[in-house]
C-alpha cells in the first residue's frame, strides 16, 4: 500500500535621473484576443474555454514559476513578475513570460527587502500589469512574503487581477522563524492586505514545514520544499479544472466554492492497493499541522481519479469518507474520471474545501504536506 497527501491551509519616489532602460528580453509580451484561447486549459478531447493565469510575484513566487515550468499543465498562461531584471532573465530562458515592474523606481535593481519600494512599484507598472491579467477567468497569485517584491507587489497585482473580474487566488508563504522578526511582520502585514485584495489566501508556513523536514535537510532543499508546495498547490486546483472527466467539475464549480471563500483546505492525496479508496480519501483531508477541523467545511469540491480498474464501489467508497467528516449540510460537488496512465490498482483524490464558519484560525498554523493518514514522508523526499 502506498499513500501520500497534500494538506494547504487558507487563511484568508521619484524617479532617478539615470533612469534603467529595460532590456528587449523584459518587455512583457501580452495575449491578444484572437490569441486568448491559446492561454486556456486544453484537456484531452477537447478545448475548454477556461483562461488560467499563473502569477509570481518576486523571489520565491518567480522560483515558483520556474518549477511550475517543469510540470506539463497543457495552456496555463505563466509570468514572472519582479523588480529585479537579472532574476527575470533564467524565468524567461525556462520560458515564462516575464515583466519587469517599478524600472523607474528600482532601475532593475531590485526592491532591497522593502515592501514600500515593491509598492511604489507595482503602482508604477499597473498599466502593465493590467494588460497581464485582462482576459483570465482565474489568477493565482504566488510569492514568498516577508521580502520587497512579493510583500510589496503582490497585493497591488492581486487586487488589479481581482478588479478584472477574474476569480483570484493568492498563494504564499511565510517565512521561517530563523529569517528574522522584521521579515515575519512584513510578511504578516502583506497577508493582512492579500486578504483584502482576493477571493482565497492559501499561506503555507514555512516552519511548520520544519516538523516534517528531515533532520539534516540541506537549507537549499528546504527552500526548494517551499517553492514544490507552491507549485502543487496550484497544479491541485488548476488540475481540477483542466480534465474533462466521466463526472465532471467545471469552472465554475470551483467558482461557486472559492468566490469570496473566506477560508479553505486544498487536498490531494493518493492510494494503492485494496483499500486505495480510504487511504486516498483519509491522506486528502488528514494532517498532524492542521489546527481546524474539516467537520466545518460548508463546500466541499471533490475529484476522483483512479487507475482504469477502478470500480464505482470504489469511488463510493472514497467519497464516503469525505461525506461523512464535512458539515451534514455542505454544498458538495463531486467528479470522478479513470485515467490509463496510472498504475493499476491506485487513485488519486483532490479536495477542496471552504466555509469553515467565517475562517476565524491561525494560518501559521494551517499547512502541511504529508500527515497521518500518509503513511510515509512527502512524496518529494522519495528517491
């Protein structure tokens, strides 16, 4: 047998003479109309309407942005958005669309760790990033909050994605303690204003990640396990939307449930074997770090993928389990699809879930990857 899960907790100057001329490889390039079905999701069998955009915003949420680029997600749209040209560079050469916000304020240069510079910014490039958002029907937003970049800008990209009409959802972490006081409330601070600015916060704490990083660990690594929750994360949701399956869960499916969500759970876990139901069913919706019951959840989208033998008693039976540990009077959507490609005998279950009474919980303490319907550590720590 064999298990794993993903467990996301939501929580809800003037310019210098020597002005940086940005570089023909900076210049964001945009979606045109008769292009716009070009940036949407392309399941097998056919084209769906859908637009997704994938926004990272500074540093960690551009490191996100370059991971994302080696998971093969057919017509999500991907930028990098930064003050620091040098960074958007290797974005752009993994083939991101970059922009380049702030070159008045930053020269290219960077924001030097202040959210106000990050600011000043993104409201220096809001035509730019206005025209990077126009057309999406949803918007993730990614960063590492605590830095210039990511505190400053991201709630000003946000907020635009938000007033575009597109559903818009933030994705972020918080630093780890080790990084400093000042970080930890820059970071505090940009996630109050992202809370503002979207329909769902998704922060993942980075030292919560400690309780299931190994002893040993490379600080590179564990760096790098941030930036993977980031990208799972999204891929978890994006995913839901982008296959097309027997029983199907649409945009707006997804819409209904994260429209002005307040607070949500994201799960995905996996199972093998004679029990893959329960085991898939219990790692989507089981974790040591989460702090709040899912019993509370008022909506609850659920999507059921299995190998090509799995039965219906079996996808009966993984729902089971989620039915029974949400609110009696959930609003419950439910998808189910098999999928060739995956070994026989296992299932894969994504859930997402919202309303928790108003979202009132401490989000530092509502991430983690791995719990104890897992049995084992993070899938991104196998050989």
């Amino acid at each position: 047998m064999r298990v794993s899960s993903l467990i996301i907790g939501i929580s809800l100057a003037p310019s210098p003479s020597n002005a940086f001329t940005k570089p023909s490889f900076l210049k964001p390039t945009f979606s045109t109309t008769s292009s716009l079905y070009s940036s949407s999701l392309m399941p097998e069998g056919g084209l769906s309407p859908c637009v997704i955009k994938i926004i990272g915003v500074g540093g960690g949420g551009c490191n996100a942005i370059d991971r994302m680029m080696e998971t093969e997600v057919f017509g999500v749209e991907y930028w990098a958005v930064n003050t620091d040209a040098q960074a958007l560079g290797r974005s752009k050469a993994r083939g991101a669309n970059v922009l380049n916000i702030g070159i008045d304020v930053t020269r290219g240069l960077g924001a030097g760790g202040d959210p106000e510079i990050g600011r000043l910014a993104a409201e220096e490039s809001e035509a730019d990033i206005a025209a990077m958002v126009s057309g999406a029907d949803m918007i993730f937003v990614t960063s590492g909050m605590g830095g210039g970049t990511g505190s400053g800008a991201a709630p000003v990209v946000a907020e635009i994605a938000k007033e575009s009409g597109a559903l818009t959802v933030a994705i972020v972490t918080k630093p780890f303690g080790f990084e400093g006081r000042r970080r930890m409330n820059q970071a505090t601070a940009a996630i109050d204003r992202l809370n503002d600015a979207t329909d769902t916060i998704i922060v993942i704490s980075n030292n919560k990640l400690l309780e299931i990083i190994p002893e040993g660990t490379p600080l590179g690594r564990s760096f790098a396990v941030a930036d993977d929750i980031l990208r799972q994360g999204i891929i978890g949701i994006s995913e839901i939307i982008m296959r097309t399956g027997m029983v199907n869960v649409d945009f707006a499916d997804i819409r209904s449930i994260m429209r002005d969500a307040g607070s949500a759970f994201i799960g995905i876990g996996t199972g093998s074997g004679k029990t893959m139901a329960e085991d898939a069913a219990v790692a989507a919706i089981s974790s040591p770090l989460i702090d709040v019951p899912i019993e509370r959840a008022t909506g609850v989208v659920m999507n059921i993928v299995g190998s090509k033998d799995m039965s219906i008693h079996d996808a009966y039976r993984a729902a089971a389990v989620i039915y029974k540990t949400v609110d009696e009077d959930a609003n419950i959507l439910f998808g189910a699809d098999t999928d060739d490609n995956m070994e026989e005998g296992t299932m894969s279950i994504t859930v997402l879930t919202t309303g928790f009474n108003g979202g009132n919980f401490d989000s530092s303490n509502s991430v983690s990857r791995g719990g104890e319907g897992a049995g084992g550590m993070p899938d991104f720590f196998s050989p």
